[in-house]
C-alpha cells in the first residue's frame, strides 16, 4: 500500500475500477455492456498433495472475479519451480489441478509462463467480465445494511496446524473443501439480489477485508465476532497458539481504527488471520437479507451467516462486539 502511494494514478476513464481502494481486482470498460475483470494471485504451496494445492491456488486466484460480480473467461498460469530439485511430475499435477478448477468455473487456460524458483509457487492471472452497470467494489456499503459471510474461517489456523504436526490431515479435510469451493455460487447470489458492496475474504483476514470496505464507504463496520461462523477446531488450535504470522501484520495495519467491545482476544486474532480462498463479505440492504441468505442456501454456499451490521462512520472503521441475541 505505501509503494502504490508514490506511483503514478491513470487517468483513463475505461478503467472503472483501479487501486485508489484496495479492491480485489482491476475492471477496464470495453463498451457499454461490458467490462474486463483482470486480477493475478500466486503463492507457495498450504498442502502437501500437488494436485490439491493446485486446485485451492486456482479458486483463491478465481475468487477475485467473483468478488467483483464478474464471470471468469480465461487464465494463465504463473509457476515457480525448482526443477533441478523436484521431478517435473509434481508440477504436472499442481497445472492438473487448477486447471480443474478453472474449467469448472466455466473458463480456460490459455497458457502461462514460469520461473525458475528455490520455492514452488503457483496461482492464476484470471480475466473475467461483467456489465459495466453490475460491478461488485467494497465502497457501496450503507449506514443501515447487513453484513453476510459465505464461508466459515479457519484456513490459515488449519493449515498451519498441519504443517506443524499439531492436527492429522484428516482434521484438515473441512479447510481443504472449503479452500477448493468457487465463489461463484455466492457471486450470482449477490448479483441476483443486488447487494451494495463486497470483496472476499483472503490475506488481510476478515478484519483486515473489513476495514477496506469500511474505509472506502465511509462507514463503520460493527462485526458480531460470536457470530462469525468458524471451522472444527479453529478457536481450540488458536487457543493452543497456532495463528499465522500474518494475523499480527493485519492488526497492526488497522491500527487505532478498530474497537473491540468485550471480544475474547483468542477469537480477535482468528478474526484477523489470514485465510487463503476465503468467502464473500457481502453488504446488503435490510429489507434484502432475508432474500439473499436463500439465494445463498439454494446454491449451497459454505455458509450464510449474517455476522455484522453497517454503521455510520464513527471514530472506528470496524467495532467488534457480541451479538445482542
């Protein structure tokens, strides 16, 4: 964020939406019903079975569209692989595996290009497209909207727990289904009801995601924490210590601007961690949640949770509190 600062800002006026806040991917206006979604995201692998990591590297990097409203089209693949020290077989499965996940989101792979790398690393650059009038940002929540999740959170906790040995890998079966799972059940949902704003819920954890979206709208984010749906065993294994890293650098960057109303500690750093192909943060009107809370059930998403409330900004982006029932 302080590089993109010194860079720069384009003045073209097809690019609908840029970097000015944080959204979670570029849209460029072709014409007047359509706009390109393009977004790029890669990274070393969470699991130990290539074709799995494949697949969850491909729907994080999917998601970015989905959470722009957007349809993908087409993706690359972007590789990092020491071939010298790994057999090409692995790589072969990981490139199996998100391009499963590619076509069963109703796109293509269209090539790609790798690197040399002491790391393996993988993702997707994705191009998608959506109606110019239909674009999905984190900078329309409203004073008086509902705030919905669509997927529990747990991921970094769970995977991190597994690297380390602490949890068998049948404990990380949930993580590992939740990881691969599209959003683009949840992304129709949201279009077919129209909701205000959205972005999804990956590195910068819920809080960190939850401060975008309040920043840009100009709003406070009152987020119930015992609401938050998470997965088996996440609080216990946060309790025992295991979190990401990342979960300190995500506070630290909210800063002041958070305000914690009698929340266990334990469950502010779940809140805060870092989940990797992680739900949809939807802001949708009070009058339409009831609607889109079936509209989510009836594409069978992960989780339909309302977890939160949008507020007029106070002297806090997000105030976390419990739940008045």
């Amino acid at each position: 964020m302080q590089v993109l600062r010194d860079l720069v800002r384009p003045t073209d006026p097809n690019l609908l939406v840029g970097t000015d806040h944080f959204d979670d991917a570029g849209v460029y206006k072709l014409d007047a019903s359509t706009a390109l979604v393009v977004t790029v995201d890669f990274f070393p692998p969470l699991v130990d079975d290539p074709y799995t990591f494949g697949r969850i590297a491909a729907a994080n990097s999917l998601s970015d569209v989905y959470a722009m409203g957007g349809r993908p089209l087409c993706a690359l693949n972007i590789v990092g692989f020491p071939d010298q020290e790994l057999p090409v077989e692995i790589l072969a499965e990981i490139l199996r595996g998100g391009g499963e996940r590619v076509q069963a989101a109703g796109a293509v792979v269209a090539g790609g290009h790798s690197v040399r790398d002491a790391e393996v690393k993988f993702g997707l650059a994705v191009t998608g497209v959506v109606h110019p009038d239909r674009i999905l940002t984190n900078a329309g929540a409203k004073p008086g909207d509902i705030l919905v999740l669509t997927k529990p959170l747990g991921s970094g906790i769970l995977t991190t727990a597994a690297k380390s040995g602490k949890i068998a890998q049948d404990d990380l079966a949930e993580a590992i289904d939740a990881m691969i799972d599209l959003n683009a059940g949840a992304c129709e949902a949201a279009q077919a009801v129209g909701v205000h704003a959205c972005t999804d819920i990956t590195g910068f954890g819920l809080i960190g995601h939850a401060h975008e979206m309040a920043c840009a709208s100009e709003v406070t984010l009152e987020i119930w924490a015992d609401r938050v749906p998470l997965m088996r065993r996440t609080l216990e294994l946060a309790r025992g210590g295991v979190v990401t890293r990342a979960h300190k650098s995500n506070l630290e960057c909210v800063g002041g601007s958070l305000e914690k109303k009698d929340v266990d500690e334990v469950l502010v750093q779940v809140l805060a961690d870092a989940q990797t192909s992680g739900g949809l943060l939807l802001s949708v009107a009070e009058d339409r949640v009831d609607q889109l809370l079936r509209e989510l059930r009836i594409r069978n998403t992960r989780a339909a949770a309302v977890i939160g409330r949008v507020l007029p900004r106070g002297d806090f982006s997000i105030a976390l509190a419990r739940s008045s029932s």
